[in-house]
C-alpha cells in the first residue's frame, strides 16, 4: 500500500485566482510596480516569504508586505477557492482503503488549515507539513522528508502528488515516486523539465497506483 502526500494549492485546492490576485493586491497596497500572472505563477509551491521577499528593501517591508497578502488572502478565501472536481472522493476513498495520508503544502498552517476546512478534508489529513513547521520549503527535501517521519513510511512506498516543477523537485530529492497533476495551473510542457514519474490527468487515476 503506497503512502501519498499531497500539495494543496494548485492539486486539491484550485485557489490559483485567489493566490494571483493577492499578490496584485499586495504590490498595489504597497506601491510597488506591478508584476504579470506569470511572474508570481513561477513561485507558486514556494514559501510565501520568498516569494514577496523580492519586494521587500528590508525585514520590516517584508513583514508588512506578508500581513497585507493575507488578510487579502482570507478575507476572499472561502469565496474564491473551490475543489477540483472529483479530488474529494478520491482522497476520501483512499483515507477508507486506509492509505498513509499527508499533506505537504509552502503555505502556513494557519492558511492550510482553512483549505482543508472548506474542502472537508480536515479528518484525512492529521499529517501536515507546512511552511512554519520547516526550516527550508519546497523544492528542499525537507517538507517530504518530515511528512515521511510523521507517518512512519518509508520514501520507497511513497508518492508526492502535486502540480508544479517544486513539488516535483522536492519529491525526488527525498527519494519518492512523483506524480504531476494535469489540472493544476501550468502547461505539461512547463513541468517536464522536473522529470515527474508519472503524469496524472484525472482524480481517479490515483486511486490505481
């Protein structure tokens, strides 16, 4: 029986609009110049602080620039995320086959939390790794490696599911199988280059790995 992890933004949760607009919020709150969509989509499944730490002349910048993004952040979260279709099932059938399940996400826990809330996954996942319970984020090894250690499982029996080159770096760097979602916000092509074990197009091919 395979021990899944699974990232959060982008693969169970489709908050993409939400994520973008929150750095537009943020760059404008704060006067810096505006950055594209591709900009901040490169560092989605990063840790927030790097990503808003090329705005920031100082620690005190960056503090500021990280409270304005996520009061945005969850202000419009529950609004504005929503599940990918079929990823709740899947991962509900999988928690009843008794699968190891864990949660490997760049997001805080606070932030993380809120997700798994209004997906109504909060009771599959007891195992969570995020941003503030790591020294170094994705694509480091570390997130996987702690989620592994959490659950008693061992790399060889384990597959990092997620939707950017950084959860696939990440995965295999502690040694686990990947697998690259279709649904998530960058093109197959984008994600090669990381060199993914497997290629996922719908929700349900998880369910026979």
């Amino acid at each position: 029986m395979k021990t899944y992890l699974f990232d959060l933004d982008g693969t169970l949760l489709d908050s993409i609009e939400l994520i973008l607009k929150s750095f537009h919020h943020t760059a404008r709150v704060h006067g810096r110049p505006e950055r594209s969509d591709a900009h901040w989509l490169a560092g989605v499944g990063t840790p927030l602080r790097v990503q808003l730490s090329q705005m920031a002349g100082s620690d005190e910048e960056l503090d500021a620039l990280l409270e304005t993004y996520r009061e945005y952040n969850l202000e419009h979260h529950d609004a504005m995320a929503k599940p990918y279709p079929g990823i709740i099932e899947v991962v509900r059938t999988l928690h009843r086959n008794g699968v190891k399940l864990a949660l490997v996400t760049s997001k805080l826990s606070r932030g993380a939390n809120r997700g798994l809330r209004l997906l109504g996954l909060e009771e599959e996942f007891p195992v969570r790794v995020c941003a503030d319970d790591v020294v170094q984020g994705k694509p480091h090894p570390e997130p996987v490696l702690k989620a592994l250690s959490a659950l008693d499982a061992s790399p060889s029996d384990a597959i990092f599911i997620g939707d950017s080159d950084h959860d696939i770096q990440a995965g295999r760097r502690a040694g686990v199988e990947t697998a690259a979602v279709s649904w998530g916000p960058f093109a197959r092509e984008a994600l090669e280059a990381a060199g993914p074990s497997r290629w996922i197009e719908s929700p349900e091919e998880l369910l026979g790995l």
